[in-house]
C-alpha cells in the first residue's frame, strides 16, 4: 500500500513521504485495513522499527488536521522528549506540539492551546486530578508501550489513567503499541479495540545462544566465532563491531554493564574522532562517573543507566544513533522504547537479583531487549543473543527464552499500595461513593482479567485505610476531607502524607531540625532508600549517635508493618526495622551533605552512588518537601512550620546553605557561584545588583558574560521606571 493512496489531506501524506516512506510495512498496511484512518481503536502488537509509531501518527494526523487534539502517552520522560522532537515537524503543518513531564501540582490547563501533546502517565494522572478541563476534549489518544501495565509500579497508574480517559471521551480513538503482548485479544477487549498482530519486521531477527565457540540459532543454524577475548560478551561485542555493525550488552547491575564497557574500550582502543564527545561528558558535573564514562567513550564503548544524570544518556544515546559510539553495555531499562538499534544484542546474564535471590528474567523482558537488534537502512539482519556456560544451559535459554512466548499482560491493580492514591483520587475528583468507585473499576483491565470480588475485598480494605487516616470522611457515601484533596493534587502516596503530618504534629516537630525532617521525607514510600555496604556501618553509626535525639522515627529491633502505620498522635515515632531505618536515614544523610554543600563527586564517593542517584533523590526530596509545606498550611500548623519547610525546600533544590537562599534566586547562579559570590562579599542579591559588570566578572566562576546577565536583570524596569529585583528574584 503506497501512502500516495492513503485517505489522509495531502499535506500529511508530504510529511510521510518527505521522510523517505513511499509503500507501507505490512503491519501498517493491515491498520489501515483494520480502520485507523476511519477512527477506529486499536491494539498493535507489533516487532520493534516494525512501524507502530506512523500507524499511531496517521490517525492522529487525520484527526489533528481535520480540528481534533490528541494525546501521546508514554512510560517515561525519556521517550517523551523523543517522542516530542520527533512530532515537533508537525509545525510545518501549523500544528502545535506539547510536553509534560514535571511539576505535579500545577492544573496543567495551559496545555489545552497544544493540538497534541505528549506526556507521561504520570503526569497525565496528576492533570486529572487538578481539573485540567482539555482532557475531556480528546480524539485521538495513543498509549505507547502498553505491556508496561503489567509493570508493578508504572502498571495500575497506565490502567487508571486509561479508564479515566476512556470515561472521559467515550467516542475517541484509541492506539495501544507494544512490541511483545501475548494476549493481545484481551488488551483489546478491555479498550473495545481492533487487534493487529504481526511479527513482519523490516530487518530480520536471528535469536540464539553463543555456546562453545558459535551462535546456535532458533532456525537450527549455527556459525564459527572467532573469540578473541576470555569474556564471551565482550568478544561477541568486538565482533560484531569488527563486521561493521554496533552492539547492546545489557547486564544485569549497573556495575556488571561499567565492567563490561571498561572490556570493551580495552578491546577496541582510542579514536581520535571521540575527544571532544569526552570533553563533553566530563564537563556535565565534574564526578568520577562523568570521567570514567569519558574515557570509555574515547574509545567508541560506554554505560547506560539510570546511576547517570539525564544529560550523561542523552550524549550516550545521541553519539550511538550517530554510530560512533560502537558498544554500549546496559541495563534492561535501556530496552524500553529508546530508539538505540543495533546489528547484535546480547543479554549477558539472564538471572537478577530480587529479594527472593537470584531469579530468571521474564522472557518478554528478553525479548523486549532482542527487539533493539537490527539497524532499519544499515543491516540485513540482527542478531539477539543469550550467553551460556554449558550445553545444558544452552538448551535451557533456547527453550526458555528463544522459543517460547512472552508472559501473558497483567493487571497489577489489585493491591492496597496501587490503589491507595488512586482510590483517594476518585473520591476527591467526584465525591464517588463505593459503588461508583467499583462502577469506575470495571473499566479496568483488571475487570476484564479477573473476578470482582478480590478487588472489592482490596478496595474495602483501601478506604478503610484512607478513611483512618483522616482523608476520607464517611456519610451517606464517600467524600474528601481538605487535607485528603491536597494529598491527592499534591500526587503523593497517602502513606507518605501521613507519615509527614505525623512528622508535624505535635510540640516534637520543634526538636527534629533539618536531618529530622530530612529523615522524615527520606522514611516515605516515595523517596526510594539506599543500599546499606558494609563500609556505611561505621559512618551511619556515627551519623545516627549525633542526630538520634532529633529524628523522628526509632530504630526498632522488630519490624512493623510500616507501610501500613496509622499516624501516631502527638508526633509518636513509628517503629520500624533497623536495617531499614538506616537505608532510609543513609538518603537523609546524603541528602544533609548536599545541602552542606558538598561537590558532587565527594557525595557519590562517600554514598557508592552516581550523579543520576543524587539527582532522583534530591528531586523527589524538593518534591515531598513542598508537599509538607502544603500538608502544614492546610493542616493549620502555625505559619513558622510552613516558613521552617520552605526554606529547607529551597536548600534541597538548590544544595545550598541558609545564607545563600538569596543569591542562588539570581539568574545563571547555582550553588557553586552562589558560594563564589557570598565569599567575595556579595551577601544580597541588591549587592550584586549594585556592583559593576567588572567587578562581577572577578568572581571565581562566573565570568563576564554571567555578570552581563546579572546586570542586565537589575537593569530591569518596574512599572515607575526604577530597578526591581522582582523582575529576576
């Protein structure tokens, strides 16, 4: 099928063909056929670089151009940006393009002026709950990597985003992709959907297993390696590199995927091409893992995870696409819609550790990683690989992994830590009562996988909880207190909003201090504690004995159900289990130093953390501390609580101490020329504004064209003509 033939307006199918595309893959073809250019829904399930992102654009085309607005739904803020500049040529078209990714405490109403706009299920979940009115005006939603449902964490938020949208706008045309669902059919019963199901590709998948010096593939062929290096992976990855192609190792830790690029750049040595992408990397934040990173990259390898700062993948994956980065070791968050292709992927080990021990990966994990084999334009063929050590284990992998099926997509929905913020959202956005919340629910994939009764069981027990902790107050139904409503709009965990008003109540609030609040937000089911080493015992001993008297929760021998915990009266500490006690007071201490100013690279050598880590840390920190400012001003804490908790929000965002609140406030000053400035005399943001450009421009750090714009923001005019630092501060 040619696009030249397609019922769209003409000026979509230029953009289509102004790509390159002239004819249609099969599975796109078969879209066409199954309706999405007459505003059908439906569910691809279909291989990776296979064509499911232009079926999804096709109808959103037709409906943009015809007045419509869409909404393009992904699992992650990496993907969103992707997604973003790629959709950002709709412009040409005089559409125009959104993205939402961040602050969820804000309506989000001013993305109604967008005709489409991409954004996160997150974020989409919270614009829900702060009334943006546009959501209920939608044509064309697009639920991109939809198996992730079945994801634990990520899972129920997609499916109630869904179940809103769809209650929302019942005549809209829905597109659900993926690369790997089994039960494809009942995906589309839950979304009233047509089903396209394909493993056409445009560049063919071998799957195998290197095992005694050769691939071992699923089609019974096999072919002679070479191995030129005493680790398997590395010599595979050499390999293919030496054939002109590039390759993904995805390992199982970030440290198994730092080890295995430190193989591969030993194998392949300098390029003289990469110095300046490693002068790059090195200048993002001054951190050993900027430099070790920079030094692999030298050499044409490098390491993905999420250990570093967004900037440090965004270099990693730009210089892949670009091909001269030739090998990349990562982990497995690598394979979810990050347009990286490559000739061969190899899955170096197929066991991870939970807290169970060692278990086997899924195999729609695996395959998911497979998917990234294969370079559209550049290779005939790709090659998803598994490692084993033995004959037996060869034949395992290939049975396990290169044969079989994916699991099947489940709901994750059913259980209280799912749905406590979900269940208070419902209520708060509509005054539902238990039935109506129940009614909502069948609109679930969990209504369509499962009987009812286990979740009403779950969902009784769930507002029960909501209702105890004082969100949700009962009558003749359900409604939401004051607190409740900012909980929900706030878009934390319930639990987490306990345990802060449980931090506040009370005469003990004035004895905790910053580690104590630091504690407080770092013991919340939304800020992810750190892995206790065996060298932490010493300093965390230390740490504990000097701030024990001004924290707010106990270290106990037992351990309590402390997701569970109802809030203590009068600020009563909660007991709960020392190990974990300390992961969570490790994050406040990290957090502490921080905000003492230390450089980066000091904290992740003392916390065996990467930057990535600090960041996620320190941004989820700003974000329960604000929560807490909000909590304490809705709760009728005195104002000097709220100030207490501002102030310290601002010290987290920025990684500052107290005296220089105000001048990291100034345009392009950060915590390290906030610090340069304050040690020169410059205390206030009006001193700065008074000195000269020359002056400024003396400060270590700063440079004359920061102080051009510190002064061309004091030279900024009120309304009577005269300098006003509120134009900047």
């Amino acid at each position: 099928m040619r696009v030249e033939e397609l019922d769209l307006p003409v000026e979509a199918r230029d953009l289509i063909s102004g790509r390159g595309v002239e004819e249609l893959y099969p599975p796109q073809a078969e879209a066409v056929d199954e309706g999405v250019l007459e505003g059908e829904s439906l569910t691809l399930s279909v291989p990776t670089a296979s064509g499911k992102t232009l079926a999804a654009e096709m109808a959103m085309l037709r409906s943009l151009l015809d007045g419509g607005r869409a909404l393009y739904v992904v699992p992650l803020r990496a993907l969103a940006s992707e997604k973003y500049g790629a959709f950002s040529e709709y412009e040409e078209l005089g559409l125009s393009v959104g993205i939402a990714t961040g602050d969820f405490d804000e309506s989000g109403e001013y993305l109604g002026r967008y005709d489409v706009v991409v954004a996160t299920s997150e974020k989409v979940d919270s614009l829900f709950r702060n009334g943006a009115s546009w959501l209920r005006d939608l044509d064309v939603v697009v639920l991109d990597e939809v198996h992730l449902v079945d994801d634990g964490e990520r899972g129920p938020t997609l499916e109630v985003v869904v179940a809103h949208l769809r209650e929302m706008n019942p005549d809209a045309q829905f597109m659900a992709l993926s690369a790997t669902i089994s039960n494809g059919d009942e995906v589309a019963d839950w979304l009233d959907s047509g089903l396209v199901v394909s493993d056409w590709r445009p560049v063919d998948l071998r799957k195998g297993v290197f095992f005694g010096r050769a691939l071992n593939f699923e089609d019974g062929g096999q072919e002679e390696v070479e191995v030129s290096h005493r680790d398997e992976a590395t010599a595979l990855a050499i390999d293919a590199v030496e054939r002109g192609g590039q390759c993904i190792v995805f390992a199982s830790s970030r440290r198994q995927a730092e080890a295995a690029a430190r193989r591969a750049a030993e194998a392949l040595g300098p390029a003289e091409q990469l110095q300046e992408v490693a002068e790059e990397l090195r200048s993002v934040d001054g951190t050993e893992t900027s430099s070790d990173l920079a030094r692999l990259v030298e050499c044409g390898a490098a390491f993905h995870h999420a250990g570093l700062t967004r900037k440090h993948r965004e270099i990693v994956e730009r210089e892949f696409r670009a091909r001269r980065i030739r090998v990349v070791a990562a982990t497995p968050t690598l394979a979810m819609g990050v347009n990286m292709p490559a000739r061969r992927v190899i899955v170096k080990s197929y066991r991870r550790y939970t807290g169970a021990g060692m278990e086997p990966i899924p195999v729609m994990e695996v395959h998911q990683m497979f998917g990234r084999a294969g370079r559209p334009g550049l290779d005939d063929e790709g090659e998803g690989l598994l490692v084993a050590k033995h004959a037996d284990e060869m034949e395992e992998l290939m049975e396990r992994y290169v044969e079989a099926e994916p699991e099947r997509v489940f709901s994750r929905l059913a259980s209280e830590s799912a749905l406590r913020k979900h269940l208070l959202a419902l209520v708060s956005s509509g005054s539902r009562g238990r039935e109506e919340v129940m009614e909502f629910l069948d609109g679930t994939l969990h209504a369509v996988q499962s009987e009812r009764s286990y979740l009403e069981e779950t969902v009784d027990r769930t507002l029960e909880f909501l209702v105890n902790e004082g969100f949700l107050v009962e009558g003749d139904g359900l409604a939401v207190t004051g607190v409740g409503k900012r909980v929900s709009q706030l878009y934390v965990d319930p639990v987490s909003a306990s345990i802060i008003l449980a931090g506040l109540d009370g005469s003990g609030y004035r004895a905790y201090g910053d580690v104590g609040l630091l504690h407080m937000v770092s013991a919340t089911p939304d800020l992810r504690s750190l892995y206790l080493r065996k060298s932490d015992e010493e300093p965390m001993n230390r740490f504990l004995e000097e701030h024990l008297d001004g924290l707010l929760f106990e270290p106990g021998v037992e351990t309590a159900d402390f997701v569970r915990a109802s809030r203590a009266g009068g600020g009563g500490p909660y007991s709960v289990d020392f190990e974990d006690f300390l992961g969570d007071l490790k994050v406040a201490r990290l957090l502490k130093w921080w905000i003492d100013e230390r450089m980066e690279s000091s904290i992740t050598e003392e916390f065996g953390v990467g930057p990535g880590d600090i960041r996620y840390r320190v941004e989820a920190a700003e974000w329960l501390l604000h929560a807490a400012t909000e909590l304490a001003r809705v709760s009728g804490f005195d104002g000097e609580v709220a100030r207490d908790l501002e102030r310290l929000h601002t010290r987290v965002k920025y990684g500052v101490g107290e005296e220089l609140l105000e001048l990291v406030e100034l345009p392009g000053v950060g915590r390290v020329r906030a610090r340069s400035l304050y040690e020169r005399g410059y205390r206030t943001a009006a001193e700065v504004v008074r000195a000269s450009e020359e002056e400024l421009a003396k400060v270590e750090g700063l440079g004359r064209r920061t102080a051009g714009k510190l002064k061309g923001a004091g030279e900024a005019k009120d309304d009577g003509g005269n300098a006003s630092l509120a134009d900047f501060l």
